[in-house]
C-alpha cells in the first residue's frame, strides 16, 4: 500500500502524514481541535516559521473554512517548545478542552 502524503498548508512541502501537525474542523459539530477526528483536515510543518505565517496570514482558517481559535495555536505553540512533532498519549485531553465551536 503506498504512503501518505500530505502538504503544508503554509510552506507547500510534501511529506508524509506522520511528519506534520494535523488540525481538524469535526463534522457536524463544526469543532477545531488537533489530531484526531473526522471532518476537513490541515497539516502544518512542526517548525516555528510555518506556525507564525500560519497564524499570521491564517492559513489555518482559510484551509479548514472556520476561524481557527487562539487555544489551538497555543496548543501548537506548546507543542513546538517542547519540541514533540507527534501527539503524546496523553494529550486528547488537553485537545478536548481546546476544542471550541463554530456557529454558521
């Protein structure tokens, strides 16, 4: 079965799946939190240049068709300090609290 590969969503780079950040907007609920979920989907290099532009030009909120709300660049700021580019087993927690809704 072949790899998957994904894009950046600020840089363009290919790569596959595992070396980036996945946000995602959740369906129905319209939800922004990080790596799991099914809905519309973003990926972001875990390198600080490709969060800032992100963030800055939102690339993020163009991508996934929502406001993307500042806990989840928090939460990727968090992440990119402690210097982990995948998901610990613990953090679907800290991602639920993080998760906030989008009205229509």
């Amino acid at each position: 079965m072949p790899p998957n590969y994904r894009r950046c969503v600020v840089c363009r780079k290919i790569d596959h799946k595992s070396a980036f950040w996945r946000i995602v907007r959740l369906f129905p609920s319209r939800k922004i939190q990080l790596d799991e979920g099914m809905g519309r989907s973003a990926y972001l290099c875990p390198q600080e240049s490709c969060l800032q532009a992100a963030q800055k030009r939102d690339r993020l909120g163009r991508s996934l068709k929502a406001p993307v709300p500042p806990e989840i660049y928090q939460l990727l700021y968090q992440r990119l300090s402690a210097g982990k580019s995948e998901t610990p087993a613990g953090a679907t927690a800290a991602t639920a609290v993080a998760s906030t809704s989008v009205d229509s």
